[in-house]
C-alpha cells in the first residue's frame, strides 16, 4: 500500500519525551527543522520540559488511556515510541499509530517487543504506515552494520556482534526494563531462532584499539530478530564484555553525567560486527561516546529517510532491510560515531590496505 505521511511537515510526537533517550531525541528532532510533540505520562516532568521549549504542544496520555494516545497522536506524521519496558508499551502505542495513520517508531532492545512489532507488518501495510522498531544502539545498528558487511552475499555463514562499553551507568529506565524482561532471549542457529544457551557462553573478541582484547558473554538483544527478518546467515551471535555489566548489576552505581554541550556522558562505545562466509570475513566496525546519546541520530535519520519516501512501501521493517545500510552509516558518521568496513582476506588475518573515503568512512580492501 502507498504511504501516507510522506514528505510531510507535521509534528512528530514523541512518547517518553522527558526521559533520559526521549530529550536527546527532542533535541535532535528541532536540530532537524522538525517539530516534536512532548508526550508522556508524567504531568509534572512534562510541564517541566515545557518550560525549556517555549511553543511546543504537550500531551499527558497514560499508555492504557486509548482516548489520550489518540488525541496526542491527531495531526501528527509519526511517533517515536522512547518510553520502556517496550514489553509494555510498544503494542499499545503501535495501536494507536495504525488507528491515527501514523508512521511508528522505537529504542526498544527487548527481542520479544521487536518481535510483536514485526508481527504487525499486514495492520500497519492496511493503515498505510511504516513501523520500525529498535532504531537504536541496540537493534538497528548492528544490523545497519551487519548488512553493510554482507554487501553483496546473499548469506553468511555467521554474524558476530560484540559491544564494547568502557563503563555502564544505566538510566533508571533501563533498570526498570532489566528487572521487567525476564523472557528467554534468542539467537540464530542453523538459520533459525533458537534460545541462548544457558549459562551464556565467553569467549575473549579482539576490539579496536583503545578497548583491546577482552572477555565476553553472549548476550542478545533486539538486533538478533532484526537481521533475523531479512539477512541470510546459519549462525548469529552477540557479545558485551565484563566491564559494563558489573557496573549494570551494581545498585550503586549512578545514572550518566553529561559532560559535553550535547548532554552526552563520557561513555565510549565500539560495536564490531564480523560477517564470515566461505573463510573470508567482512568485518564493520562504530565508535563513538554515550549509547543513549547515538540512538537520537540514528532513530531521527531512519523517520527523515522514510518522510523522504525512501521505503519502498507501508509495513514493519528493519534499518538494515529499508534503508541503504552504506549510506544511512555515512550520513551520520563522523559526527556522531567513526565507522570503518574491512575485509578480511581469511579468517585469522585483516587486511591493512585502507583508502578513505568521505565523512568518516573507510573501506578496506584485499
């Protein structure tokens, strides 16, 4: 079905606006030329948030209050879901966006959330929209990289994902997420979803300098069913190493600090995605500073680009299966994160030949 809401002007709502991710989102929405809705269930953070955005429409809608989602929603082009656990609010608030037309989009890294997003795909293709979930650090950049790794195989033998973090300090919206998902996480093996062994295997990953090698678990989130829907791969795996989640379990340890204009923490990032096939490996690699922070670049680039008309039809999609994953990484890069491809000539050796090229992008080549 055509899309409705393309090349639009309209606001864009934004559910969760007073959260830690939400306000990065706001901020990078009127950074665009667009016009944010402050939406939420808050009355006294909302009208708080108000107060530094002179001219801006607020809506307090309690996310089992149909009525209230409906009449935030009215007029709107899209909604950006920032508020977890998304176990919660994700079908709720997807409802809504068919019900109004609107186009729907979220950070959640819950694997269960994104799946029922996906399942939508023939409700939201009748109602004309785009649905979208994950389009954060976790979820669609991996699978933005992992897709820009796979270029031009049809399928892979495996695709690895480690995250790296020199620290953790979680919002209190992530420690409220942790202690809700208690599902069983998946991964892919033998071209299917299958759940994660139990305990959750180590291994040591060879990060880029400044991390190094260092140990880590096999934990997935949301990026496992993204590239699940539309790359071809026998196995897919992800890691975190050690240091950020002792700091995750740790009750003590505080929310993020901002330290730079932006309201970005000190947090370094690198997320390094290895794609095999045949002996050879494709391997992407980003790094950046505060994971809360690049979801706001890349979850308004993916509502820019489908406004744009550049997602061929209505229904729930993935970053990497709409969007040129090549591309969509460059328009971010270097601003917000430094991103390299590489090809590996074998398994064991990475080649070192690399010619630049424009914003921040580097190909390696054999």
């Amino acid at each position: 079905m055509e899309l409705r809401n393309s090349g639009t002007n309209a606001p864009v709502v934004v559910y969760g606006a007073t959260g830690h991710t939400g306000r990065f989102i706001v901020a990078e929405l009127l950074r665009r030329g667009r016009t944010p809705v402050l939406c939420g269930r808050d009355v006294v953070k909302l009208a708080e948030m108000a107060r530094h955005y002179p001219g801006l429409l607020c809506h307090v809608a309690a996310i089992d209050d149909a009525t209230a989602l409906d009449t935030a929603l009215q007029g709107a082009c899209a909604v950006i879901n920032a508020a977890g656990p998304f176990l919660d609010t994700a079908g709720p608030l997807l409802d809504a966006a068919i019900r109004n037309g609107v186009h729907y989009f979220d950070t959640s890294a819950e694997q269960g959330a994104a799946v029922h997003v996906f399942e939508q795909d023939a409700r939201a293709k009748a109602a004309g929209i785009v649905a979208m979930p994950s389009i954060a650090f976790y979820g669609a950049f991996a699978d933005l990289l992992a897709t820009a790794a796979m270029d031009d195989w049809d399928g892979a033998d495996a695709i690895d994902i480690a995250v790296g973090l020199d620290g953790w300090h979680p919002t209190r919206g992530t420690r409220i997420t942790g202690e809700r998902n208690r599902a069983v996480r998946w991964i892919v093996e033998g071209g299917e979803l299958r759940p994660l062994p139990e305990p959750a295997p180590t291994r040591d990953w060879d990060f880029p300098a400044p991390f190094g090698t260092q140990e880590a678990v096999m934990l997935t989130l949301s990026e496992i069913v993204a590239i699940a829907r539309h790359l071809r791969s026998e196995r897919v795996r992800s890691y975190m190493n050690l240091a950020p989640l002792r700091d995750l379990r740790d009750p003590a340890t505080p929310p993020p600090v901002a330290v730079d204009e932006r309201g970005r923490s000190s947090q370094r990032f690198v997320l390094d995605v290895r794609v095999e096939r045949g002996g050879r490996v494709r391997r992407a690699t980003a790094q950046g500073v505060d994971i809360y922070a690049v979801t706001a670049p890349l979850i308004v680039e993916a509502l820019e680009r489908v406004l744009s008309g550049e997602v061929a039809r209505a229904g729930a999609w993935a970053a990497g299966e709409a969007f040129d994953a090549v591309g969509f990484l460059r328009a971010l890069a270097p601003e917000h994160f430094a991103f390299t491809l590489a090809e590996e000539a074998d398994a064991s050796e990475l080649a070192t030949s690399r010619v630049p090229v424009a914003d921040g992008f580097q190909l390696s080549l054999e």
